[in-house]
C-alpha cells in the first residue's frame, strides 16, 4: 500500500494480525486525530517517530510477542489527547512514562496498565491535579513503576470509572474518602495496592 498524500489522513486504524507495520513508515501523517493500532502482526512503533503528531485520540495495545519499540512521555508531552489508550504491550517493550511530561494534557479518558517488565517511569497524582478525566485508569504497571497517589490531589476531580490497582512494591500514597466525599463514580477500583501504601474510608464520606 503506498499513500501519495499521508498529509490527508486523518483517521488511521489498523487491528489485523496479517499485517507490518513500523511508526517510521507512517510519521508523515501529522495530521492524524485519530489513531488505532493494536494486535499486528509484527512491527516497531517509537513515540519519537510520532512526536510530531497531535492526535485527538491514541490508541496503541494488545501487541503480539516480539512487537518492538519504545514509548516515551517526554516525545509526546506537546500532545494534547482527549482519549489515551496505551496497555498490554508485549514483553521487551520499553519506554519510560512520566506523569511530569504530561501535566499538560487535559484527558477525558486516560488508560495506561498492563505495561511489560521493565517499562520505567513516575506517576504522580500531584502532576496531574488539574486533569479532569472521566474515565482515568492506572494499574498492573510493572516492579519498579514509581510515584505517588494521594486523593488530596484529585479531590477536584469527578470520574465516572476509576481504577487504580494492582500497583508494584515502593508506589507510594495516601487515599481518604473525605477527599473524594464530592465524587459520583459508577465505577471505582481500588484494590491491591502495596505495602505502605495508605488508606481511610469512612462511610460517612
């Protein structure tokens, strides 16, 4: 497939395990909002092929064994994403996300987990204070994933899904149900979490 004009795409979706793809091959499409590629068959995808972009919606999971490249906050930090989607990458996928790159993005839906050993950065709920997602979901992140996540920092936030569990040893953090006495969730996850990590739920809050 040969596209003459990959400035004209604007929507680019991809899910089909017979097919190649590398990020390199399609960085020329900067004018992309909406992006999908998950369960190819092979390929590589770098952020820093993409730091260009400024897509609307990202989606990129759920990547065969053997699916290579490298995912880092620091290329995507001028992104402003409405919808961010990045999970259940394959082993040897490597990158680094941190929360610090992206205090800027206003994300309406929010999705990292499932990253594989090895996959290195910090989130912190201080960072990210002034999100207001909806749905913001951040678990099964891998040993050595550092950060903090204390409710006092996201009282001002109202999701509808919440998630956050399954977190490795050393990620820190205090969560008070009087932080979030104002939230209306139809969806909240907060389970298995490591040692040290704190929490207060008072049924009155």
């Amino acid at each position: 497939v040969t596209i003459y004009k990959p400035q004209n795409v604007t929507t680019f979706d991809m899910r089909d395990n017979k097919v190649n793809l590398n990020s390199a091959d399609i960085a020329s499409m900067v004018n992309v909002t909406y992006f999908a590629l998950t369960t190819l068959r092979s390929g590589r995808f770098d952020s820093a092929d993409v730091s260009a972009w400024r897509p609307m919606n990202f989606i990129l999971c759920s990547m065969p064994a053997g699916y290579a490249g490298t995912f880092d906050s620091a290329d995507v930090s001028a992104w402003r994403p409405a919808n961010f989607y990045l999970y259940s990458m394959p082993a040897g996928y490597a990158g680094t996300f941190d929360s610090a790159d992206v205090s800027d993005w206003r994300p309406t839906n929010f999705d990292l987990h499932s990253m594989p050993a090895g996959y290195a950065g910090t989130f912190n709920s201080a960072d990210v204070s002034a999100w207001r997602p909806t749905t913001f979901y951040l678990y099964s992140m891998p040993a050595g994933y550092a950060g903090t996540f204390d409710s006092a920092d996201v009282s001002a936030w109202r999701p509808t899904n919440f998630a956050l569990h399954s977190m490795p040893a050393g990620y820190a953090g205090t969560f008070n149900s009087a932080d979030v006495s104002a939230w209306r969730p139809t969806t909240f996850y907060l389970y298995s979490m490591p040692a040290g990590y704190a929490g207060t739920f008072d049924s009155a809050d």
